[in-house]
C-alpha cells in the first residue's frame, strides 16, 4: 500500500497498531469484520477507505482486540504483489477441490464465518472442559462415523488431484516452522508433511486407546493401491490442507477461520466431532482457564500471567457432546 497525506483527500487511513498483532490473523480479524480493503505489517493493521468510512460496529469489532484506531485522511493506492501477503494467499486449486467435493455431496452453501467474541471461546473452551470423555454415547460416535468417513473420501479427493501427504519423520519436533512453510510446500510441491499421532502418545494429554480418532482407515497410497492410517494423521493432513490451504496461520484467529472452512466441507452429521477436534481443543488452549484474569476477563499481552502461543498447554483428547448451537 502507498498512501500520501493529502488533508483535502477523500480517502481515510485507519491505523490500529498491537504488540501482539499477527499479520494474517489481522487481515482475517479485518474480513470477519465486514472490511476488504486493508494491509497488515510491522505489528500496525492499515484500513484504507476510498468512500465514506468503515461503519461504528466493524471499527468496535476491530478496537476490541486492537484498541482505538488513529485516523488521517489519506490519497491512497494498493500496489499489488506485496511478497509477505503472498505467503499466506489461499491456494485456488485446493479451494475449488473443497467447493467441488461440497457440491458432490450436496452441502449446504458456504456461510460466512458469524463474529465470535472472546466469551464465545471462553464458552467454547468452559463446555469442553466441563463435559465427560463420552465415546461411547451414540450421538458422538455417530458424528465421529461421518467424520471418519469423509475425511477419507477428502483425503482420496486430494491424492486424485495430485497431493501427496507423508507422515514426518524428520529430527525437528514439527514438520514445518510456520503456516507459510507448510502452504509453500502446499502450493510448490503439491506435497504436506502431518505430525504423526503416534509420536505424542507418551504425553499426559495423549489420544486415549477408546477415542474413535484412533482406529485405522484406508486412504491411497504413492504407488497405486492402499494403506491403513490412523484416521487422526489422515484428519491432520487433510485439515490441514483443505482447510489451512486458505491461508489460515495456526494462531488462535487462523485456527478459528480454518476449522469453519472445515466445517463447510462436511454435512452437519459430522460437525460435533469436528468441533472435538478442532474448536475446542484450540479454544481450551487460547481461551481456557489458564489464560484469564480473576475476574473472568482474558489475559493481554504485558499482564501477569501471560502466555505466548508456544507456552499455552494443549487439551486433554477426549470426545464429549455438546449442545447444537456450539457447533
């Protein structure tokens, strides 16, 4: 973006600058809002508005989590080809795939993804939390069947188009350093490396022996035929794909966005097992106790007690029903 300040300019420059600003995260935080134009670096989040002004509520959606924004009439232009958005563009042909496979099955439209405030994870992550391991209830295994089911079907859908997924057996403890390096290897190589489930068994939070994710599936193997996969490594290299291939990062706003393009591209039978696995578990580890004030309110960057992305605890694995609105 290329802005001159022009006091008589018809175009207003809204800044919103955070400590804890992440770039991709603000550019979804910004869509969620109502808002297309605007740029994000260098811990400052840009809304240029060539007519009129962003409106009250979208400017108190994005001064909730950024805090006020500063104002300044501006001549603005976007420059296009900015190398630090192209990191995290969404991959066009993994979309298409995603919108061909809901079409096939006859999926509901895609919604937009509704404003969820941080008491909408706090109450996310408090349900989780309070709810038995239940796999035995019917309702959840019956939405972890679905799921099961058409994870693999994605699964084969992506290895059709040519994507290959190999379980990491690398030194480093993750495949990727960050969400960039896994969507370049996405985009570049039609290739993704997923973090095998096998490998963080010996944790205290480790997937239990009776959680459905822990059987075997059969997917499509590099030579022609088929192998058996634990059908959780086969939900994180589809996940990841299908739905982090939109350019979502894996902080708490990427994770947010990629599990309701997730959940798009499954019929509503499935979407209590997706919740499980992704909303709440990544709301326990943003959003949980852990991460809150006395008084209920949830830590900011600066505040005693604090934790950064990689010091916040992962969830205890389980499977639990909870009611339909969440999900």
């Amino acid at each position: 973006m290329v802005a001159v300040h022009d006091p008589d300019g018809a175009d207003n420059l809204y800044t919103f600058s955070h400590p804890d600003l992440d770039t991709a995260e603000a550019l979804t935080a910004l869509r969620a809002a109502g808002i297309e134009g605007g740029s994000a670096s260098d811990g400052s989040l840009y809304i240029v508005q060539s007519s009129g002004r962003p409106s009250n509520d979208q400017l108190d959606l994005l001064a909730a989590r950024y805090g006020t924004p500063v104002r300044v009439p501006v001549r603005a232009e976007f420059v296009e080809g900015d190398p630090r958005a192209a990191r995290h563009a969404p991959i066009k042909e993994i979309q298409a795939i995603r919108q061909r496979y809901a079409e096939e099955h006859g999926l509901d439209p895609r919604a937009p993804l509704p404003h969820l405030s941080d008491a909408d994870d706090m109450a996310a992550a408090d349900a989780y939390i309070a709810a038995p391991h239940s796999p035995n209830d019917p309702r959840v295994r019956a939405s972890y069947d679905h799921l099961i089911t058409h994870i693999g079907r994605q699964y084969e859908a992506m290895h059709d188009a040519g994507y290959r997924f190999e379980a990491w057996q690398g030194e480093s403890e993750q495949p990727y350093a960050d969400s960039a390096q896994m969507l370049a290897d996405l985009r570049d190589n039609r290739h993704l490396y997923y973090f095998r489930t096998e490998v963080s068994q010996d944790a205290p939070n480790a997937m239990p022996a009776d959680h459905p994710m822990a059987a075997t599936i059969r997917v499509p193997d590099e030579h022609g035929g088929a192998k058996l996969i634990v059908a959780n490594d086969a939900l994180r290299a589809v996940h990841d794909a299908i739905a982090h291939g939109e350019g979502y990062q894996f902080g708490p706003q990427g994770e947010r966005r990629a599990w309701w393009a997730h959940r798009t591209s499954l019929p509503r039978e499935a979407r209590l097992a997706l919740w499980n696995e992704f909303r709440a578990q990544n709301t326990f580890t943003n959003h949980g106790t852990h991460m809150r004030n006395p008084d209920g309110s949830l830590k900011k960057p600066g505040e005693p007690g604090y934790l950064g992305v990689a010091e916040r605890p992962y969830a205890d694995q389980k499977t639990v029903w909870v009611p339909d609105h969440l999900i």
